[in-house]
C-alpha cells in the first residue's frame, strides 16, 4: 500500500477534503480517499501544500501533429487545414509522427493528463500511449468524400485498426473516427460507423466546428464545397448541420459518437445530442483562436449533456493544458452569456476530469477519487506565488495553476511524473522533434 498525503484532494463527486490522504493498493486501484488521520499504513509520500485530483482527462488531442507547434500561425481555417494535410503528407513520415505522438503525450503527462482521446490517421499515438504508460483512446481516422472511395476507404480502415488491436492493453483501446462531413461521404460514414458498433468499437467524429462546414451542408458552397467540386466530387444540400445528419442517417441513435467541437450547435443539435446521449469534446483554447466562436457550453450542460474538455492538436491551441481549458471554458462562456454564473470552476473542473471520462466511456475506472476505481491522480503545489489564494481550492486550480507542471502524475497506481518531470523520458527526443519542425519550416519556405 502507498499512502500520498496532501494538504487537500479534491474527489469531485465528494466535497475537497483537507488535511487529506489517498492509498493505493497493490493493484493500482484507490484503496482509501479521505482525513490523513485516518488512512491506512503504508508506505507513505507527504506531498505537502499540494492538491490533489484525478488524472485530467484530455478528450480531443491529435499527438501526431506535435511537431506542428507555430507552424500555421494567422491562417484562416481552409487555408491552415490544407497546408496541414499538404505538409503532413509531404514532410511527416510515421517516425517523425510517432516521435511528435511521444512528445505530445510527455509534455500532457507533465500537465496532470492521465487520460488522452486521441484521432490520428497514422496509428502512431498508439506506441506513443503504450510506451508511456499512459491511459488512452485512440480513434483511427478514415476519409474518403466520394462515392467511389467508399469500398478502399473501409478496407483501409479494417486493416489499420486491426493492427492497432494487436497492441492494445488494459489502459489503450482502439475507436474510429469518421474525420467530419466534408471529408467523409455519407455512406461511408454510416459504413464505418456501422462496422465500429459491430465491432464494439467507440466512435468520434469532428462536429460543427466552423461556418464553413455549415455552408457546405446547408447550402452546398463554400470552400468545402468548391474543393470537391474542383476534384469532380458531387456536392449537394444534404442537412441542416451535422448533428440533424447524424440522427437521419441512425449513427447518433446508434454509435452515439463522441462529437467534437460543437461551435455551431443551435437549440435543436442540443436536443438531438442530449436526447441520443452523444458525448461532446468541448475546446474552448482552439476554437477561439482558429476563429470559429464560443460553443453553447452552458447550454448543453443544461440540456443534460456529457461533455468533457480537449486541447485539440497544439498546432492549433500551441500546447496540451486541460487546467488552462478549464479556465478557458469558464470565461469565456461568462464572456459570451454575460452571466457571471454561466460556468461555475468547480464544474469546469468535473469537465476536465470526470466530464471527460464519461465521454469516454471510462468513468467506472477514473475521472474522480472513489475506492475501487483506478488511481491515475494528478497532484499541484499550492506553495507557489499562484496556489497562495484565500480561494476555494478548486477555484485557485482552475483560475491560478493553469501553466504549472504536475508535482506528481499516476495512471493505474504507477508513478510517471515527479516534480514536473516525466519518469524515463527519453533526453533526445526534444532535439529530434525540433529537427522536424525545422524540415517543416524549410518545406514552407520551398512552396512559399
């Protein structure tokens, strides 16, 4: 048994605790939550004026775009993801992804996220979870916007998540992710959406992220649509959002997909998303700075939706901080109601640990602090200039510690970060993926 102690915990479904104690047992579950006083013997670790938390849960990531930090600054959102996929294509080969997987997965580690829902196209994320120790989701991701793609696109889809299951284990499973509607034909989407719950397989999928995607389903035009037409795809009015497509077509009723983004979601997609229990992956930090608006997160906690927080890729929210998404989705949705209730921290804090864990479908082993459930925990020093606050703790987490790095990091009992570093990182991984950025850099310059 290990016992750590802090100053406070913070269970989430339970009121903080101060003055507090967390054991583990030897199969990396939570064997006691509660009073330092009244903890059990064990080996014990004194944290001191630290709070302690579940592992935060990052519920939309691409960790194989790591390497894509400040690259497509200042664009707008059609330019930045062509050039995305143009240099993606061009430049990042599945070493350099994976190496930006591992990256992306250490710098989340350092930051308290235990949990990470990843959606790549590569696979690489996979290795990078495993060999980390992490706990994960990662959703294979499958194009394909014409008809005639649709037979090659599924057979490329069971291939590649085939051999991602070779190599899951307890703490990384594998998901599908039809990319968005401008990517994907609708019988595709249905097909692989089809096969995942056949398969047993979770499913997101990107969702009302921008105006354009609304253009080019309400009314067919668009850029979106201008790309297809360009390519000799047929592009026609086909819904009113994405959402109302999904309950059409039976995918909402029935793989219930994690819906990613949700900007544009009107009074009825919340309907709809509540009605069919399809979680949402809320990114304040990336929808803001792409320009897309401020999702109805208030609304949709209202209309009774499970949503959890994600950081999307850093190159489009420049770094993984789920604390600092948490703060993110309180202001601004104080910003956008003009309500200074509109997002409470302490709620914002359950989004970024159990809110994320219910979309994941793993709430029964993590996202709070409860005997029996795994222990991924994530630990903050309250002894630095920020955690000195006459606050609630939970207020002082989200409002002050955003930014600082974990003083510890558990997933299922076993220690991964200590004071901010990550336990067995490799020292030349840094310099490897800044040689990458460097051939982006050089492949920017070439194509001007």
């Amino acid at each position: 048994m290990r016992v750590y102690a802090a100053r406070w915990a913070l269970p989430i479904t339970s009121p903080p605790v101060e003055h507090a104690a967390v054991a583990v047992d030897d199969d990396g579950r939570l064997a006691y939550v509660g009073p330092a006083a009244a903890a059990p013997d064990g080996d014990r670790v004194d944290l001191g004026n630290a709070a302690l938390l579940p592992g935060l849960v990052n519920a939309h990531t691409h960790l194989e775009l790591t390497a894509m930090r400040g690259f497509l600054e200042e664009l707008d959102f059609v330019t930045w993801i062509r050039t995305l996929t143009r240099a993606r294509a061009e430049v990042l080969d599945d070493a350099r992804l994976l190496d930006a997987a591992r990256l992306g997965v250490a710098e989340g580690l350092a930051a308290g996220v235990t949990t990470f829902a990843d959606t790549s196209s590569s696979g690489t994320p996979m290795q990078a979870l495993i060999e980390a120790g992490a706990r994960g989701v990662v959703y294979q991701e499958v194009f394909g916007p014409s008809p005639a793609q649709r037979e090659a696109s599924m057979a490329g889809l069971r291939e590649a998540v085939a051999r991602l299951r070779a190599t899951e284990t307890d703490l990384v499973r594998v998901g599908v992710s039809p990319h968005a509607v401008y990517t994907v034909h609708e019988d595709l989407l249905v097909d692989a959406c089809a096969w995942a719950v056949g398969e047993g397989l979770p499913v997101a999928m990107h969702v009302s992220e921008s105006r354009e995607e609304m253009d080019f389903l309400r009314e067919a035009s668009g850029p979106f649509a201008d790309g297809l037409r360009a390519r000799g795809i047929e592009v026609v009015r086909r819904a009113h959002s994405p959402v109302h497509l999904l309950v059409e077509l039976g995918v909402a009723q029935i793989a219930r997909p994690l819906l990613i983004h949700g900007v544009t979601f009107d009074a009825s997609d919340m309907h709809f998303v509540a009605e069919h229990g399809c979680p949402v992956a809320h990114c304040p930090a990336s929808n803001a700075k792409l320009g897309h608006g401020v999702a109805p997160l208030a609304e949709l906690l209202a209309a009774g939706a499970v949503v959890g927080l994600g950081s999307d890729s850093v190159a489009s929210n420049n770094r993984m901080d789920i604390l600092d998404e948490a703060r993110q989705a309180v202001l601004l949705q104080r910003a956008r109601t003009g309500r200074h209730d509109a997002l409470a921290a302490h709620q914002a804090l359950e989004l970024a640990t159990l809110g994320g864990a219910r979309a994941l479908g793993l709430d029964a082993r993590v996202g709070s602090l409860e005997v029996g459930k795994d222990a991924d925990l994530a630990a903050f020093r309250l002894d630095e200039p920020r955690g000195i606050a006459a606050g609630d703790v939970a207020a002082t987490l989200v409002y002050s510690i955003a930014g600082r790095q974990a003083a510890l990091v558990t997933v299922a009992g076993r220690e991964l970060v200590r004071d901010g570093i990550v336990l067995g990182a490799d020292p030349a991984l840094p310099a490897r993926v800044a040689a990458t950025t460097d051939a982006l850099r050089r492949w920017s310059a070439a194509v001007g």
